[in-house]
C-alpha cells in the first residue's frame, strides 16, 4: 500500500506538466490567457464541488466564516501558476517552464523550512540542503543556456488558431499576451515554435516569472493546510482555494477586458479544440486533492520530492516528443544533464 501512495505521488506531479501543456490549447480556442485560466479554474471548482457533494464534505464550508481571512488567500496562486504556464510553455518548452517553476518551489520551500513560516516546523540548513539547492539552480540554468528553438511536425491539412504573442507589463503589473494567427499547411516539414534567445532581456523576465509562479506553490500549500485545520476537510480546502482562484483571475480579466489589454475571449473554437484541451481543470483538481491526502500518509517531504520529480521527467517527455501539439525540443545532453541535476537537487532539498 506504501508503493502505491508513492507512486500516486509521482502521478499526480506528472500532471502538472501535462496540465499546462493542454491548457495551451484552451487559450488557443478562447483567445486570452485569462479567459483560458478562468475557464480552466472554473472547471477545477466545479469538479470538487461535484466530489465534495458526492462525499459529504459539502458541509465544512459553514466553518469558513470562523477562519482568519488571511487563511482563504491560498488560491490566489493558482491563477498566476496557470496564466504563467500558459505564457512560458511555448516560449521556453515544457522541461525549461517546468524546471523554472520547479527551481522556484524548492526554493520558496527552502525558505519556509529554515524560517519555520506559516507554520512550518523549522528545519535547521545541512550540507545536504545547501548542496541539493546548488544541484538545482545549476540544473536550471543547463536546462535555460541549452534550450534550442524547437519546431513542429506538419499535420495533415491546414490548421489555424490563435497562439499567445510576445507579452510586456503593464502599468498595473499584469503581462498582456498578444495573439497572433499561424497557419500550418500541409506541406510544410517544419513550423518554428516561439522561442526567446538566450540571454535576452525578455528571456530574463519570462525566467523570473516562471521562478515566481513556481515559488507561489510551496506558499499555497502551507496557507491551505492552515485552512484545513480550519475547516477539517482536505475537499473542502481545495475547493474553497479554487473559488478564490476562480474569483481572482475572473476579476483580472474583466479588469483587463475594460482596459482593453487583452482579448474578448471568445467561445465558437471550444467546439473544435481537441477533447483533451479541457483536462487541465481534471488535472488541477486531482493535484490539490491529492497532494491533501498524501502529505499526512507519506510526509510532505516525500511528496514534494515525488511530485516535482514527476513533473520533470514528464515535462522532459512532452518536449521530447512534442506531445499536446507544442513544439519538439529534443531531449539533448545539455538538457539531460540539466534534468538529472534538478530532480537530485530536488530529493536533496526535500529529504535531507
């Protein structure tokens, strides 16, 4: 029974990575990133609504009222985790956002552990730590002076859709997704993937949102298991931090809609996006409840250090194939290396 918690573990980090890479083609038929993590964080809530009815745990959100504000922020995360692995995935390939949201994670994880924030019993800093945290920020950046521009293999007849464009700031801090039309006929052998170039000032901003999105996770899970203390249902939990995402990156858009710095999100495409465009909510919500039902059975050592390895190794396979459409970036021996160095740093700073 053991193994099977532990292999769920590193299941459930594999979704993240397939995650992001299908919500790709949810923003491609909506047309805004935001509309895109609204709809998909919409999906996740109803999900756990439908689990928390069906299981009885409905109930626990009469508890709410009774818990210190502060304790519902959790799933202002998730928004900004979503909408920046919508961005990041197609500029940077799936094992290049991957390894930036990991390298964020383990060090916001690092950062409650020595500080003992959030109620996190503190943890006194190792040599194995110290070196595993080393192992990651070189694995990173491997992974980053590696990266290639990657490319696509044609698919039979024309095929046509919005993809995220360049994005900047803006003045209230958001980064506003362009969208762009690209056609692949048939006869093309290969369609160039966007792509930044190393060392680029627009690389910089894109590696430290993915760092940031990435660090927001840890941060998440320890205000949500102060929740659950709250409200004594790990469902109810989940479910009450994807109200607030939904909520938060509902009010974004809209904010956005009137400012007019992104898109009117359109619905028509929905209909033509692959079945599989809509698993990103399924994926978020098996994520958050499983991650709730795992750490008190296993640790929460051991299910960060399984969950971000999944995510690695299943980002690396996404890249390598070119799997849910996005662009084909070869698992090569910068990139391999790079991997290898992430998933040690990993378990080093999780179990050492």
């Amino acid at each position: 029974m053991h193994a099977l918690f532990l292999a769920a573990a590193l299941l459930v980090g594999c979704l993240l990575a397939v995650q992001a890479s299908v919500n790709l083609q949810l923003n491609k038929a909506v047309g805004t990133p935001y509309g895109a993590s609204t709809l998909q964080l919409g999906v996740a809530t109803a999900l756990l609504a439908l689990l928390a009815i069906a299981v009885g745990a409905i109930g626990a959100i009469r508890l709410v009222p009774d818990a210190p504000f502060w304790h519902l922020l959790g799933g202002l995360a998730s928004p900004l985790y979503i909408t920046s692995g919508i961005l990041l995935f197609p500029r940077l390939g799936a094992l290049a956002a991957a390894g930036l949201f990991v390298t964020g994670q383990m060090f916001a994880s690092l950062g409650l552990d020595l500080f003992g924030l959030l109620g996190i019993t503190r943890k006194p800093l190792s040599a194995g730590i110290a070196l595993g945290a080393l192992a990651v920020l070189v694995g990173i950046t491997v992974i980053i002076r590696g990266q290639r521009p990657g490319k696509t293999s044609a698919q039979p007849g024309p095929a046509s859709g919005p993809v995220p464009g360049p994005a900047s700031n803006s003045g209230g801090g958001s980064v506003r997704a362009a969208a762009a039309t690209v056609t692949a006929p048939a006869r093309a052998a290969t369609t160039p993937s966007p792509s930044v170039k190393p060392g680029g000032l627009g690389q910089i901003g894109w590696i430290v949102l993915g760092i940031v999105a990435g660090g927001v996770l840890p941060v998440q899970g320890a205000v949500n298991a102060l929740l659950r203390d709250d409200v004594h249902q790990p469902l109810t939990t989940a479910l009450i931090s994807f109200i607030v995402a939904t909520i938060t990156i509902a009010v974004v858009l809209l904010v956005l809609l009137a400012l007019r710095r992104t898109p009117r999100p359109r619905f028509a495409p929905l209909s033509t996006m692959p079945w599989w465009g809509w698993l990103g909510g399924a994926c978020a919500a098996a994520y958050v409840t499983a991650t709730f039902t795992l750490i008190p059975t296993i640790g929460a050592a051991t299910t960060v250090a399984l969950t971000v390895t999944g995510q690695q190794v299943a980002s690396a396979v996404i890249d390598n194939y070119g799997l849910f459409r996005l662009p084909r970036r070869p698992l090569t021996t910068p990139r391999l290396t790079g991997l290898t160095l992430l998933i040690v740093g990993s378990v080093l700073v999780q179990l050492t």
